[in-house]
C-alpha cells in the first residue's frame, strides 16, 4: 500500500496520509507531526506537544513575529492550520497540483514573503477574522508526497467507513450526453484505461493510482478522513462553523468534498450520532472551473466580448476549437480534450498578444510563485517546520475534464454556497461560469436567474455586482483576474466576512 504525506496548515499542520486511509481510532503512535504551525487565540485550548513546535522562522524587521507554532502529520495527508476563535475557513488551491502554499502566502493567509526570504504581516488576511486551515492536496501537490509502498491491511469496518463517506465522483458531463448505454460504456471504458497496478493488499481502488488519487473521490476519502482524525485530535475545533473555500480548479475539489460531507453527515444523523457530524456551514469558490464544456465552449464568445480581444473571424475559430475540445471530451478522450483547449489557449495568445489568460491586463504571464518556492526550499525552513525533501506530483488526467456542477442544487439547499470571479479572467471568467450556474435546477434557482444585480460599493469605492437569494451568493468583481484576493485584498475580506456572518453587500 502506498503511503501518501500531505501538508496542511492551521498555521502550519501536515497530514501523513495512506492511499487507502486508515480509520482506527486515534492514537498518539498513529502520529508523525512535522508540520504544523498553529496560531494560538488568546484564551484558547493549547495545542500539545513541545516537540511539535516549529523553529525560528526568519521575519523581516520590526514584524511581530506569531506567537505559537506547531507542525505536524497526522496520518492522512498534508495541511496548515490559523487558529482563531470563532469560525474557520479551510483553502484548497486549484491546479490541479498547486500548492495551498499560494493562498497562504500570496492571498489571504497572516504572512507573506520578501525578496530577501523575510516574513512580513498581511494586514488583510481572513485570518484577522477566522481560523485558517490551508491543505496541500492532493498528495504530491507542495510538501505532500507518495513514499515507498508497504503493506497495510484495512479492516471490514474500516471499509464500510469508506465506502459509507465515501466522495461524489459522478461525472456531471452526462448531462452533455445522449445515450445512457454510451455513458456506461465509456465509464466501463475509463475504469480499465485509468487503473494501474497497485499494491494495495485489498483490491485496487480505482481512486488511486500507484498511491496518487485519480478522481475527486479519491480525493474526497483523504479530506474526509483528515477531518474525522483533526476533529478526534482536537475536538474543541467543533464548536466552530466549518467553510470550505478554494479557487480555479478548486471548482471541483470544494464541491465533491462537501458533498462527501453532506452524506457523511446524513448518514450520522440517521444513526443518531450527532456528536461525529462535521460542522459544515458553507462553501466559497473563486474563478472556478466547474463545468468544463460548459465553460470552454464559452471561450469565443468570452474574448469577443471582451472589448473586442478579437474579431469575429477569430472567435469563430476558438469556438471551432472549443467544439473539438467538447467532443473530445464526450468521447472520454480527456488528454486528447486537454491537448486541443491548450491550443486554443496558444491562438488567444497568438491574435491577442496577451500571454496572461488569466488576467488580461497583463501582457506577461503572471503566476511567479518564486519567492515562495525559494521560502520553503530554503534547508533551515524545512527544518523549522520539520519536513522532508521529497516532493512529487502526477496529474488528475482523468478527471481534469470531468463535470461537478451537477452537485450544487443539494449544496445550495443545505449549505451556504458563495461564487465569485475577477471580471478580466479569461480563463475560468465570468461568462462561463455564468452559463453553467444559472443553467441548475434548484428551489428558487427562477428567482436567483430573475433578480437584479446589486452594485457593490465599499469605502465610496466601486468594487463589482452581487447578487443573492436563499443560500447562493454570486459575486464579479471589477478590475480582478483570477487571483481576486491577490488584486482586491481588502474587498475579499469582506467579502468572506459578510458571507460568513450574513451580512448583504
């Protein structure tokens, strides 16, 4: 059995994680911290464990340097944790394979990193508000890595667990589809051409390969059993309302995990077990690519509109392009699909000069991780924070152009469910992901699709439109790419925090 290590931080925990988790009871030998920086909330329960506090950490002159900081595995895969009091937010990065690392220091988490390698104080972190859980996921994605296989043997419970919890991995694009016999076909067909051999003791799980999920539940099982060990660890954490946030292909993460909770919790309240229900309150998700035919046949008409990105001759070729692309995609050829969207990537960039797609403001390519790439390579961080040196990443191949829009009609009747997206994102902007929301049927998805923007002023300044009803909240933010909380920190602050405490804009 593979053997999978994921990086967490609540303000900074790691998770070790199994390709098939383990679900025994929590015991102090089941764990293997290294990293796990916590920030401790006046007046709350302390962490224990001096052995798992981090070292130094190099903070720029005159920062006042976080109090308390822990790091940690717990046996599952890999996170970082911000305490506060109150509720928390817990950020799943997109890619698929980026690293949660890129919220947390470029985004909304407490810190960010000068060209010198110094730690400076972000005076707009969602942290100033909530706890923060940042989870590098899935496994190979940052810190988190796949190790040697070993054997472990599951018990019967401990796959009933699994198979009970286990996440949503339907694929959405039936609805796309025209014969039902067709789809069982090419699910038949995914099966065997996405399964490799493994050496699980118990039978392969499709979810995994070579230790690596496969699909979002895959994907799912890792989260959810991290969240049954994190709540077992540290029970005084549900007493706080839980968010699940994330962006760009977090479209797909953020919904197929809270879906996995949702029945997890059904499920519990059935059997009268309210005490190991997970305190889901809501979800947010920003530039989310959720749908993916819907939104790439979008494309042309999104660089049309764009005040004239393109002509008309050009945005039919795109929409050539894109109609390639869907059919790829229906015929389950997803690397084939993924292959020709690129191209149109590479014809938008060629008519338009821009090379930025996620932000059209800016001609170079955006994206520049790198000081966060030197931060957390440098020798004596990794060993402040007590993590290895292996690091590696295979892609979701499979399931990149797979669907999850079809999972938000039972999260917007239970759940509180935000979306928003920067107004110059080309990529997974506006227009696109405007088609498939209001495309779902759900109890009073007529009026969500019938009510009027509002204008969204903060501090007498114009920041974008709102519109809400019930449990769905949609934000487009003016002058943003995909990275809103990079070009809008103050306003996505609060944002978060008017969602969190139901407040209108």
């Amino acid at each position: 059995m593979y053997k999978g290590y994921l990086f967490l931080c609540l303000i900074l925990l790691a998770l070790e994680a199994s390709s098939k988790p383990n679900i025994k009871n929590l015991e102090k030998e089941d764990l293997v911290f290294s990293k796990f920086l916590i920030k401790q909330a006046k007046g709350s329960k302390q962490f224990d464990g001096e052995e798992h506090r981090v070292g130094d950490l190099p903070w720029a002159n005159g920062e006042l340097p976080l109090e308390k900081h822990y790091a940690g595995y717990i046996h599952i895969r890999s996170f970082k944790i911000f305490e506060r009091t109150g509720n928390a937010s817990l950020w799943l990065q997109g890619g698929p394979g980026s690293s949660s690392m890129i919220g947390l220091f470029y985004e909304m988490g407490p810190f960010k990193v000068t060209s010198n390698m110094k730690l400076i104080r972000n005076p707009h972190t969602w942290n100033k508000h909530y706890g923060m859980l940042f989870i590098d996921q899935p496994v190979g994605a940052g810190y988190s890595f796949v190790d040697s296989p070993h054997q472990a043997i599951l018990t019967d419970p401990e796959c009933s667990y699994i198979d009970q919890y286990q996440g949503e991995n339907g694929d959405g694009n039936a609805k796309h589809q025209k014969s039902k016999l067709r789809q069982t076909i090419i699910r038949m067909m995914e099966s065997f051409f996405f399964r490799r051999k493994s050496h699980h003791v118990r039978n392969d799980d499709p979810c995994y390969m070579e230790g690596y999920v496969s699909n979002q539940k895959g994907i799912s099982k890792d989260l959810l059993v991290f969240l049954q060990k994190f709540y077992q660890r540290y029970p005084e954490q549900k007493r706080s309302e839980l968010y699940i946030a994330g962006e760009s292909y977090a479209g797909k993460y953020v919904p197929s995990f809270a879906t996995a909770i949702y029945k997890h919790n059904t499920f519990l309240r059935q059997q009268k077990k309210y005490e190991d229900i997970f305190p889901l309150a809501g979800v947010a998700i920003g530039s989310g690519f959720t749908d993916p035919i819907t939104q790439i046949k979008s494309h042309g008409e999104q660089a049309y509109q764009l005040g004239g990105l393109v002509s008309s001759n050009d945005a039919d070729y795109m929409n050539q392009l894109a109609a390639l692309t869907v059919l790829r995609i229906k015929e389950n050829d997803f690397l084939g699909a993924r292959e020709i969207r690129n191209k149109l990537f590479k014809y938008w960039q060629n008519v338009t000069g821009i090379m930025n797609y996620y932000d059209i403001r800016r001609t170079e390519m955006q994206n520049d991780w790198s000081l966060m790439e030197r931060f957390l390579n440098i020798p004596e961080i990794k060993k402040s924070v007590n993590v290895g040196n292996r690091r590696y990443f295979k892609d979701l191949s499979g399931d990149i152009m797979k669907s999850t829009a079809h999972l938000f009609p039972t999260l917007i009747e239970n759940y509180k469910v935000m979306l928003f997206q920067g107004n110059m994102d080309f990529r997974d902007g506006v227009v696109g992901n405007t088609e498939w929301l209001c495309s779902l049927e759900f109890d009073g998805s007529e009026i969500f699709r019938k009510k009027p923007r509002k204008i969204w002023h903060l501090d007498d300044n114009l920041i974008g439109y709102s519109v809400q009803s019930r449990n769905l909240t949609r934000i487009v933010f003016l002058q943003s790419g995909h990275f809103v909380p990079i070009d809008q920190p103050i306003a996505t602050l609060d944002m978060i925090t008017r969602f969190i405490e139901n407040e209108p804009f």
